[in-house]
C-alpha cells in the first residue's frame, strides 16, 4: 500500500483535513498517528506493510521528528511493530491471536449493542437507521470498499448511541488492530448479504430497545463462528 492511497484514506478520516498541521489543536505527531491509523481501520495499510518514514515526512510537509513519534504512538496501541533500521510495519496478527481478538471484539459490540438498546436516543435511532439503508444500497453495487467503510460508520454509531465513552474507546482501539482482517472477512463469499441480514437484527433490536437480542445479535454478528471461522482460516492461509 503506498502513502499516497494512504493519504486519500486520511483525507477521509473523521476529522476530515488532508494535511496535519490543518487539524487545530492537535500536535503534528497526534494529527499522523489519527490520518495513519484511519488508513489502517479503513483496511488500506495491510498487515506487514512496511511505513516509509521518509516518504510519509514528504507528503506531509513534516521533518521526520513527528513521523518518528507518531510512529512510536501507534506502537503504543499494537498497530505497527516498531524494527529498528527496518523501521515500522503494520503488525500482523496470527491466526490463534486473531481468533481470541474476535472473541474479545464480539462482547465489546455486543456491550454497545445492548447499552444502545437501553439508551439509544431519537437521533441515534435516525442515525442507525440512514446509515443501515445506505448500506444496503452499497451491498447492491457489490462496491466492497464503499460497503466496508459504510459498514464501519454502522458500527460507529453505535458505539457512539451506547454512551459510554470508555467502552467506545477501548472498542475502537481493538477494532483497529483488527480492521485489515475484517476487512478480508467483508470480502468472503456471500458475506455482504449476510451482514445486510445480521445488521438489520441487531438494528431491529436496538431500536425495539431489547438488549438482551441487541447483544447476541451483535456478538454472533462480530465472532467468527462455525463455517465463517472455516472459510475464514483458509482465506488467512
């Protein structure tokens, strides 16, 4: 992956600024680590890739103080192993660590599932619901990468309707370490209908204010069971 399909990624990142020093308030090393990492939860930067700190410093616009720095963040959350002369690669997971990872990430959701159900407001409801049609109409085109990013701002959502700001954060952080490999997931075999399905049910249950069926809903969504688990070990090879 290279910087540049890194930097489109970035631009299109929450805070929605293409250079870092546009973003106020936030440190040059602060605004890289965000644009980087975005590029990562998008699944752009693949496990392995190598970060080149020159050339990120570059298109930038930035010395290499900064990209050291931001690099040494991301180190910080697990998302890239910092290599010495090799410099910073996108850290890769092993399959067992992937799998136990999944396991942890379903209850995360499903605990912002079902504090969503419990405390969702009017405007959340309006949100998930845009969101999930806007979904759906991506899962039509079969545009897997327009789909992934709608997906995710499904999943935002309701982090953000659980409000519970702690949980939404420790959320994010292990979604991130694990974006590439869902990403892959997205990419199975009938796996865009399925997630239409199973994003309606927990969607249904939310907005019925059910947490029990919001968490279930969303833990089976998240986890990696059964044949999903077989297809998807054999894809990891």
């Amino acid at each position: 992956m290279t910087m540049s399909a890194a930097a489109n990624v970035g631009k299109r990142a929450k805070n929605g600024h293409g250079s870092p020093a546009q973003i106020p308030g936030v440190t040059l090393a602060e605004s890289l680590r965000q644009q980087l990492e975005g590029a990562i939860a998008a699944g752009h930067l693949e496990p392995g890739s190598r970060l080149d700190e020159q050339e990120i410093a570059q298109r930038f616009g930035v010395s290499r103080t900064p990209v050291r720095e931001a690099f040494r963040l991301m180190a910080a959350n697990n998302l890239v192993e910092l290599r010495g002369r090799q410099g910073a690669t996108v850290r890769a997971i092993k399959a067992e660590a992937l799998i136990e990872m999944f396991q942890v990430m379903a209850e995360l959701e499903g605990l912002c599932a079902r504090l969503a159900a419990r405390r969702v407001s009017q405007v959340w409801r309006d949100e998930i619901s845009e969101i999930h049609q806007r979904l759906v109409a991506a899962g039509e085109t079969g545009n897997i990468d327009v789909f992934y990013d709608i997906n995710q701002e499904f999943h935002e959502a309701i982090y953000e309707a659980s409000r519970n700001a702690f949980l939404a954060d420790q959320t994010r952080k292990l979604r991130n370490q694990v974006a590439a490999y869902r990403r892959r997931v997205t990419r199975m075999p009938n796996r865009i209908a399925d997630t239409v399905r199973e994003h309606e049910a927990v969607m249904e249950a939310i907005l019925a204010h059910d947490p029990e069926r919001a968490h279930s809903s969303m833990r089976d969504h998240v986890n990696l069971l059964g044949d999903n688990l077989l297809d998807f070990l054999a894809a990891f090879k």
